[in-house]
C-alpha cells in the first residue's frame, strides 16, 4: 500500500480526488485560477454542491458548480463533476457515466471521476478520459476493503502543460484522518528547514486554504521560500508606489539589490555586462540592475519581479548563478529558458498577484507563538513631505530614490541602511547592531559600485575563458586595498590579458568624491551627525528617516551643512 499522505505530498497538482475506504470517503478539489478557487462546500438534502464564494467574481460555472456527493436510494454517488446528477436520474452508475465523456477543456480534457458506494460495503470507481481522440471509460469494481486500506483515483499524474491525466487502475492507499489530508493537500513539503538538521520542513496556509503561490519548476527550499515571499512583497510594493517595473535580488532573506525598470546607460551595460545586442524590456532592466548593482552579494541569488517574466529577463537570468525566480506569471518562451537552468532543477514559482494575507501574523520562536499586526504601511510620496532642512529642493527623481530606499529598508534585516541612485539600491547595510556601522557598511558597497565605472575598470582585459564568478570577483579585489592578490607575477595572468595599472587610493578617493545626487535611507532615526558625515563621503545629497531622535537637532545641523535635503518619514521600518 502506498502511503497517501505522502503521494498527496509528492504531487504537485492531483487536481480532484477521491478516495474510497470502509469508514471515510474523502473527494477533494484543487483550483489554480481565480474561478476555481472562489468556491465551497455547502449541504444540501441529499448530499453536498459547490456554490461561489462570491458571486460577484463568479465567472464560468459551467465547470465548477455542481453536486459531488448525492444519495441515489442506499447508495452514495461522488464525482467531480455534473454527472453526479446523470447518474442519480438514470439510477443506475454505469448507465449514467457510458452517456457522458470528458471535460470539454481543452487542451487538459480533465477526466470525469466517480464513485458508488453499496449499502453492502461494495463500491465502483471510474474514469472518463480522452484517447486518440475518443472518450475511454474504465470502470474498476471492488467487493470491499479491508480497516485502514482504501483505494484512490484522481484527474491528473501531477503538473504539466497540457496536465497529464491519471492512468492505470486506482491506486491501494493507507487512509489516513480528515486532519491529516487537510495539511497534506494545503502543504508544501521541503527538503529541509533552515538547515540540514532542521526536519521535518513544509509550508502551509494554517486556514487550510491553498498556497498562494505555484511551483512550475523545481523543488525550493526554506530559506528560498522566505527569500521568495519578502521580495514579493518589496517588488509588489515598489511597482504601486512609483508605477515601474521593479525587481529584487534577494539572498538569505534580505535585498542585495532593488530596482525600478528605468532604461540602462551605456555605462550600464558594460559593467553589469549586457550584451549590446540584447533585448531590453523595462522589467528586464529591472532585474539586470537589481542584480548587477552588488554581484558578489547576488551570487546564487533569488529574483523576483513585479512583472511577468518575459524572454528578455529570463535570458539575462539563464547565465547567472541563481537559485530561483518569483513572479506574477510568466511567457511561455521565458519559461522554456528557465526549465534549462540548474539542469532542469532551477526554481520557478508563481505568485497570485491578487493575494492578500490576514492582518495579523503568528510566528513561533523556541515553541512560543508571537502575534502582531502584518505591517501594512504604505509608502509612497505622502511620507516625503516633512522636510526640515534648510534645503527643500526634492525633485521628482529623488522622491523615487527615497520610496526605493524605503521600501528596500522595510524588507531588509534590522538595524539597515540603503544608498539609491537613478532608481536602484546602490549598496544596503543590514543586520548590523550599530547605525553607523550599516551607514558605513552600506556606504562602502555603493563606493565598490561607483568605483566600477571607473575609466581603469573598464578598461579591463579578461582573459577569454575567464568565468563570470571569477570575473566579478577579480574586479571587487582590484578596486580593493587587496589589489595585490591579482595583480602579483604570475598571479594576473590567470585572469587578465594585459597586467592593469594599479588603481591608487589617491585616484580611488577623487573619483568617488565626483559622486553626487545619491539618497540614503534609514529604517530608524539617525541617532548622531555621523552617520551624515559617512554618507557625504559616498555622494548622498538626499536624506530619509523616521527622526524622533533627541539629537535630531545635530543631525538636522549635519545635513544643513552640506546643503543636503533631509525628510523625516515619521515611520520606523524595522524587520526582523
């Protein structure tokens, strides 16, 4: 007998369901779009039909409403669909079902699954489904069943484009409890939680609705799944705040970068290493400078775009070292790409962009249950008006920098810091217990940014065969005070075709003070002046933060020196 909460578990998309045992019967629906979804279950004299959760967004119930359980006399009739009621007006199982065929919905045609079961404890199930054109009706009878055995059939093999129908004779299964086919149908099984000691490992909804997301490819794990669900929220947000296309690369569930889909520069595209050829959507733009701002930090990242994927982004994506995507949907060819990635293994997963989660989050830390209030803030330009520097200049360029830097900061571990330039994060600080040192950190990662359009760095000649990691890396060690280690005799020519000049901490310092018009934010106020003197050394002209502080009047003084533009957003964004 096979285990069935571990085959509900292992399949992917089983579509609807019946199980037949000697005590329970058990018939399940899952639906993936929006139509199927807006249902349940409601008794009736002689059984149970489904009815629109709200029929205002019911759109075609031709396929999606009927009766799956009816008595006819002594017996019980289960089936997925219309022919619950053919049968019961034919009065007699088989009679019923060799007049109907399969689902007229092409190009799945799901089968017509039924059941009948005795007064005597005898029962039938059957299948109605496509062949060469033609409906096969298999009926498959049984005189009983023993305790804890019963026998399942369902309308697909698992997911796939067309679905693949169910083959074969109905399957010998344990049966387990109501509770236990609940979770197992709502529930994601994973290979393991955060780490390889930490089993078992699954996600569900603890309504025991479904998952609001799909996997179309691959198998992601834990940690994939946060990185997956906290940059949905950062791109879903950003897009409604400034109305472009945005992206994220996310690693170990904070941004390495964040961007809207402005359109790149040349200078761009040689140092995030775009084919001048390359096809350049907005959403791809989007990405290609989300993750190109801090490479070493999106090395075997995940992705998420506010957008539909489409060819442009998933070929971009196809030569990077990445563990996953997440995304509203997804063209068909940019799928294609994607299955190539990681050996056929890269993660693809879906998200229902209507989704919306409950108010109030629960999370268990050392078997104790937290609960607070989901942090719904919006922010948008109305949290920029509270300027207090004698300098009030914003312009519209930078208002989109600080909602960027923002809402970067509220999907990124506590304490952090996120410099913005032209729409896209420039170096983020996160998880450091000091504000400086994230000022500092951040500070730092946007100067390594800036230090790559540098006339010597693009100037760099790489060996032919070089690889993309190790390319990247060369670079971060060049522009470091490390230079050293791969320009020294016969360490350079592994990477380089010419040894470069050395890039001097003299030239490294006049270039980046030419660095101007950048934002910083922070998700909690400035407590000292220093953290605005660090980020002037980086080129910020604009400043946002909560405020709040008692020495706000020192960080206001800071900023007024330089004639920089500070905006207290009166919100902390905090995240842990």
């Amino acid at each position: 007998m096979l285990d069935f909460l571990t085959l509900l578990r292992e399949n992917p998309y089983p579509g609807r369901g019946i199980l037949v045992s000697r005590d329970l019967v058990y018939y399940f629906i899952m639906g993936r779009s929006a139509n199927s979804r807006n249902r349940i279950f409601v008794t009736t004299g002689d059984g149970i039909r489904t009815e629109a959760y709200d029929p205002a967004k019911l759109e075609d119930p031709s396929l999606i409403i009927y009766h799956p359980v009816r008595t006819m006399g002594s017996a019980l009739v289960v089936t997925n669909g219309d022919q619950t009621d053919t049968v019961c007006r034919y009065g007699d199982f088989r009679k019923g079902l060799m007049t109907r065929e399969y689902e007229p919905d092409d190009p799945n045609w799901t089968p017509r699954i039924s059941a009948i079961l005795n007064a005597d404890g005898s029962f039938e199930l059957s299948i109605l489904k496509r062949k060469n054109g033609r409906c096969l009706r298999e009926f498959f009878c049984y005189e009983g069943v023993d305790a804890g055995q019963g026998y399942f059939i369902s309308t697909y093999q698992g997911d796939g484009s067309p679905l693949l129908t169910f083959a074969g004779e109905p399957l010998e299964v344990t049966v387990p409890t109501p509770e236990e086919v609940w979770q197992a149908l709502n529930a994601l099984e994973l290979k393991y939680g955060c780490n390889p000691n930490q089993k078992p490992s699954r996600v569900f909804m603890r309504d025991g609705s479904d998952l609001p997301f799909a996997v179309l490819n691959g198998k992601p794990g834990y940690i994939n799944l946060l990185d997956a669900l906290n940059s949905w929220q950062l791109v879903k947000e950003l897009k409604a705040a400034t109305g472009l296309p945005a992206a994220a690369s996310f690693k170990h569930v904070s941004p390495a970068g964040a961007a809207v889909g402005m359109p790149l520069s040349e200078v761009d595209k040689k140092i995030y290493f775009v084919d001048p050829a390359a096809e350049l959507t907005p959403i791809a733009c989007a990405y290609i400078r989300a993750r190109g701002v801090d490479r070493l930090c999106s090395y075997g990242d995940w992705a998420a775009l506010s957008d539909t994927c489409d060819a442009a982004t998933a070929s971009y994506l196809k030569d990077e070292v990445s563990d996953g995507i997440i995304a509203p949907g997804y063209t068909d060819e940019a799928l294609e790409i994607l299955k190539t990635k990681k050996k056929g293994n890269y993660n693809v997963v879906q998200i229902d962009p209507d989704y919306l989660p409950a108010a109030t989050e629960h999370k268990d830390v050392f078997g104790i249950t937290f609960e607070q209030g989901r942090n719904d803030l919006v922010i948008d330009k109305d949290m920029l008006t509270n300027i207090v520097s004698e300098n009030k200049d914003l312009p519209e360029n930078a208002k989109i920098d600080m909602i960027v830097a923002l809402i970067t900061l509220k999907y990124t571990q506590s304490n952090s810091v996120c410099y913005v330039k032209d729409g896209q994060a420039i170096g983020v600080g996160a998880g450091q217990q000091s504000r400086i040192h994230c000022t500092r950190l951040a500070g730092q990662k946007a100067d390594n940014w800036y230090l790559r359009q540098h006339p010597k760095v693009l100037a760099l000649q790489f060996v032919d065969d070089i690889r993309r990691p190790d390319r990247d890396n060369a670079i971060d060690v060049y522009t470091s005070d490390e230079y050293e280690d791969v320009l020294a005799d016969g360490v350079w020519q592994n990477t380089f075709k010419v040894r470069p000049e050395v890039l001097t901490a003299e030239e490294k310092k006049a270039w980046i003070a030419t660095q101007t018009g950048v934002t910083v934010g922070s998700d909690a106020f400035f407590p000292f002046g220093d953290n605005v003197e660090r980020a002037r050394k980086s080129g910020v002209t604009y400043i946002a933060e909560p405020g709040g502080s008692i020495r706000d009047d020192h960080v206001i003084a800071t900023a007024d020196k330089y004639g920089m533009v500070l905006a207290f957003t009166g919100a902390r964004l905090f995240h842990h």
